[in-house]
C-alpha cells in the first residue's frame, strides 16, 4: 500500500471491513498498513457449543438411517440374483456389501475422530483438509461434499411424499391424486424452508425437534423387528396372498419364466460387489455431526465415542435387518433353489415386472405382509409413519450440517462474509442456512425428476433432463472425493501438524509411527477401493460407451472448474487487498 494521507473516517471504514488493516502513526501522518496479527474478522465465531452426547448420536444416525436402507437388500439383490444356496455363511450379498464396507466406515471414523477431537470447529472436514492438505484440496472437496449434503437436503423433502404415496396405498390411504411433478415440488420445497425456518433458530431447537423425530419411529422399529423375528411360512404365505391375490410360489415361477435363473452370472462374490454399490451410499453421513464440531459439548471427548457408537448402530441396524428380511421372504416361495426372496427382489429392482398392483420390496412391505398374516392389519398404519419419519429425520441434520460448511468457508474469507455472518440471539448462521435451502430446491428438482423424467424432457430438452437426473443425483462421487481426502489428512496430520498433534487425545502409536496415521491409511486404502467399485461398476468409466454415460463424471469435473474458478477469484481479491491467505489457513479459526 502507498503512503498517503487519509482521514480518520476512512480508517475506521477500512479496519471494520478488512481486520487485516492496522493504523500507525509517524512523523505525525497516519497511515493504513497491512497485518496478518489479526487473521479473522472476529476473536470469536459466534456458535455455541449447545449440543450434548446424545444429539450428537443422532445427527449421525440420523443423518444416515433414512430412505435406502429400508429396500437396500432387495433393490441389489434384484440386478444379481444368486440362489441361497450358494450364500456364503447363510449371508445374503448385501448383507456381506454391509460388513465389509462397515470395515471401512470404522476405519474412516477413527479417522474422523482423531482430527475432530484434535480441532474441534464447524465445517468439520473442510477446516482438517485445508489446513492439514491444502487450501484449495479442502476448498474443493467441501464444496462437493456440500452439494452432496445440500441437495440430498432437498431430494429427501420430495422422498417424504413419496413414502407417504407408496406405503399409505397399504394401509388404505390414498394420496396418489397429489403424485404431480408441480405438487412434489411445491411440497418438497416447502418441507426444505420450514426446516430450515427451524434450524434458523440455532441447533439446540434443531435438536430437540430431532430428538422427538427420531423416538416416534425408532420405537415402531422395534415392533418391526418382533415381527420379523416372528415371522413363518404360514403367516408369510397368508399375508402375501391377502395383499397381492397371488401366492409366493406364483412370484418365484414368473421370475423364473421372466430370466432370473439366468439373469447374472457373477456368483456369489460378483453379487457382493454389486452390493457394495449400495451400501456405500447407504453409509454415506457416518461423520455428520463433525460438521458442527465448533457446537459440540466438550467436542474432544464427545466426539470419539458418539462417533463409534453411532457407527456401530448403524452397521447393527442395516445388517440386523436386511438378514431378517432375507429370511423372512427367503421361507416361502421355493422352486428348484430359489425363493420368494430372490423373485421379489428380481420383479421389483431386476429385469422382471411385478403382478399388476404389487408394491415393490421395501422392509415395511414385508412386515406389512407379516403384520396382515397375524391378524395386526391395524399395524400397517404404525408402518407409514415408520417409513416417512425415518425419511423425515435426514433432514434436520442435513440442513446443520451443510449450512456450517458454507458458514466456514465463509469465515475464512473465500465467500462473502455475510455468509459467516452469526445471530446473536439464536447463534445460528442464517444466511448460510437460507442459502443451503435454495441449493435444495435443486435436489427437490432432481427427485421429482427421477419420476418424471418426460416433464423435464418437455421444458429443458435432454441435456437439462440429463443435470437433474445423473448430473445432481452424483453424490455418491462427490462424498468420494471428500472421504478419499479426510483419510489422506488423517495419515499426514502428525506429521504436518505437530503442534496440534501434540496436544490431541489421539497419541497412540506402534513403535515410532503414529496410529491415527495407520488407521488413516488402512481407512485411505479402503475409500480408495470403494471409489474404484463405485466408478467402475456403478459408473462404468472403464466401459463409457455415450455421453449421457459419462454425464456424472463430466458434471462432477464441471462443478469443480466453477469452484476452482470462485477460489481463485477470491483468492485474487485476497491479495489485491492485502491478505495473507497462506497465514489464514496456517491457524485454525477461533471458536
């Protein structure tokens, strides 16, 4: 900056606005010279650390436990139907996708626990990549992961409708007259700006309304399981005769005359690795409540155990009852090795179709057919509200978590600041969640596209079809991107920052080397994996035959650019202002 005289007004402007700015005075001239002592617009963010042991669980499972796991089991066991008796153990293929990535997802955690309890702020992964990897690696990988989160925030708004249309059909109530794409949209997206009205109010109201979403259907859950447990062919056969007209033995002939024996030929261990498409995703918001790390109480002992534990539950959850499930349909239904089990998976998510009026296989379809064969028809009300609350209960955390993101970005000055801006009464960053909201709406877009891809053909044309079906519904990639990072800065964090390692819980090590960097590896080497299964067997990269098969990939690199593009622009501005951002992302930002 140039020497020159300015008035004490315009002083006072520039030190408010740029806290990189200090005054001195020499020789009886006042000038404005550039600093890094002072690294962030405030001492403090403004969030209070309101969330307790038992919230911090639940934004885990919350986040987690929502709309795929109810009909993960069938919906890949239809594309590689295997016969059970070539079942390794007696266990299923999805069953075996959940174990095995379970692997991983505890790995990841450890990872996830030791940078969190170490550097315990909002934006979570985005604070640990950007100051332990680089500051455009975290730029990037948050974004990704933020469009991930926040549109998914949106597409479980429109999920909720469409829980309520397909399992009130089974209790007799009927809302199929609302299933347009102008009213899922208008619904989802008012579902989107009363949550977010919600967490406006700060994440101590956020967590009392999860709290009572969550307990509404995790006690109809245990029902659930008793009957499941309960379940046997007379009861089974009864309930699916009553609900279908069609008994299970007619369900496993027509998978049979529709190619199933035939369908896939991969066996058993082929089956797992399409199984593992799913239960990646499935998986996917296991570190949720790191985002919030900056509104946990007493973060550094909080975290690693409500990580682990929310962890454990969910892998408890998802193999207990896709195995029951597999059961109860596997009792019924046999033809020549296969069952009730592998047809209704095959008609509902392979190559097959389903008796006209047949619901698809979903977990409260099966226990509705159960529930029928007891007697306990009456149940099946208690199971619509089961599958839409546990749709309903993404969101919440959903909203928290990507909001902090952008809210950390923000604060670190690579987007405007009234993004970081806090409420005083509330401590809640309103702007950032009134914006994540409106990135929502394209989620809401996206899922309404899914089941009505010829409304977006008509109005947008293939290539605008193609962005809200494919394009934005990649998360799957994205959450990659991010995970595959987080683990990597896990293996280098003693060692680049030392200071802070020094002063973590997480100091064990084997001999010389640190085991948050072993465990950081194994957890490395295993999102390595899954990024490769997702991309080739659920992408195909290594076979992309046509662009709209390359769509995902090219969207994900497209989104990338535009990010790169808003980091680099701000980054400019940084320097043409006289900011330090290599100092900015040395320090971890206050609290």
């Amino acid at each position: 900056m140039t020497k020159r005289t300015i008035n004490q007004s315009s002083i006072k402007r520039r030190v408010c606005k740029y806290p990189h700015i200090r005054v001195v005075k020499k020789m009886g001239e006042e000038k404005a010279i550039p600093t890094t002592e002072k690294l962030f617009a405030r001492k403090a963010t403004g969030l209070v650390r309101e969330i307790g042991f038992l919230t911090a669980i639940l934004i885990v499972l919350c986040n987690t436990v929502g709309l795929g796991w109810q009909k993960r089991v069938f919906q890949f066991s239809g594309p590689a139907p295997v016969p059970t008796s070539q079942w390794v153990g007696g266990m299923p293929p999805m069953v075996m996708a959940f174990g095995l990535v379970g692997i991983v997802v505890l790995l990841s955690i450890y990872a996830f626990a030791a940078l969190s309890a170490a550097m315990p702020r909002s934006g979570g992964g985005y604070v640990y990549i950007s100051r332990i990897l680089h500051p455009a690696a975290g730029y990037l990988a948050s974004w990704v992961e933020y469009f991930s989160i926040a549109v998914s925030y949106g597409m479980i708004a429109v999920a909720v409708m469409e829980a309520l249309l397909l399992f009130g059909g089974l209790a007799g109530i009927d809302i199929s007259p609302w299933f347009t794409a102008a009213n899922l949209f208008t619904i989802g997206a008012i579902i989107v700006f009363i949550f977010a009205g919600i967490a406006c109010f700060g994440v101590k109201m956020t967590g009392r309304l999860l709290q009572v979403m969550f307990w509404i259907p995790a006690v109809i859950t245990v029902f659930l399981y008793g009957l499941l447990l309960s379940a046997n062919p007379v009861s089974m056969t009864s309930g699916i005769v009553a609900t279908t007209g069609h008994t299970p033995t007619e369900f496993t002939m027509r998978a049979l005359e529709q190619g199933m024996a035939t369908a896939y030929t991969g066996g058993y261990w082929g089956a797992v690795g399409v199984a593992i498409l799913g239960a990646y995703w499935a998986y996917i918001g296991y570190a949720a409540s790191t985002f919030v790390g900056g509104e946990i109480k007493e973060a550094h002992k909080t975290f690693p155990p409500t990580l682990f534990a929310g962890g454990l539950l969910i892998i408890g959850i998802y193999m207990s009852a896709s195995a029951l499930l597999a059961r109860a349909c596997g009792m019924v239904g046999q033809v020549g090795g296969w069952e009730f089990f592998n047809a209704y998976s095959y008609l509902s998510y392979g190559g097959g179709s389903l008796f006209p009026g047949t619901p698809k296989a979903w977990l409260p379809v099966v226990a509705a057919y159960q529930a029928e064969g007891m007697g306990l028809g009456a149940f099946k009300i208690l199971l619509v509200i089961f599958a839409a609350f546990w749709v309903a209960n993404d969101i919440p955390p959903f909203i928290i978590t990507s909001s902090r993101i952008i809210f950390a970005m923000a604060f670190d000055r690579t987007l405007p600041s009234a993004l970081a801006n806090v409420n005083e009464r509330w401590h809640s960053p309103v702007n950032a969640v009134i914006f994540t909201a409106i990135v929502a709406l394209f989620g809401c877009a996206s899922e309404v596209a899914g089941s009505f891809p010829e409304v977006f053909e008509s109005a947008l044309g293939h290539g605008g079809t193609l962005i809200f079906t494919t394009g934005i519904a990649a998360t799957d990639i994205w959450d990659g991107i991010f995970f595959t990072l987080m683990a990597l800065a896990a293996v280098i964090f003693p060692y680049t920052k030392k200071d802070i390692y020094e002063k973590s819980p997480f100091k064990m090590a084997v001999g010389t080397v640190p085991m948050v960097s072993i465990i950081g590896a194994a957890a490395l080497i295993g999102n390595l994996w899954l990024d490769w299964t997702f991309l080739d067997s659920g992408y195909g990269i290594t076979r992309i035959s046509s662009f709209d098969s390359a769509f995902p990939l090219l969207f994900t690199i497209v989104l990338l650019i535009i990010f790169g593009a808003v980091y680099t622009y701000y980054k400019v501005k940084a320097k043409a202002t006289g900011v330090d951002m290599t100092t900015i992302y040395a320090q971890i930002p206050p609290e």
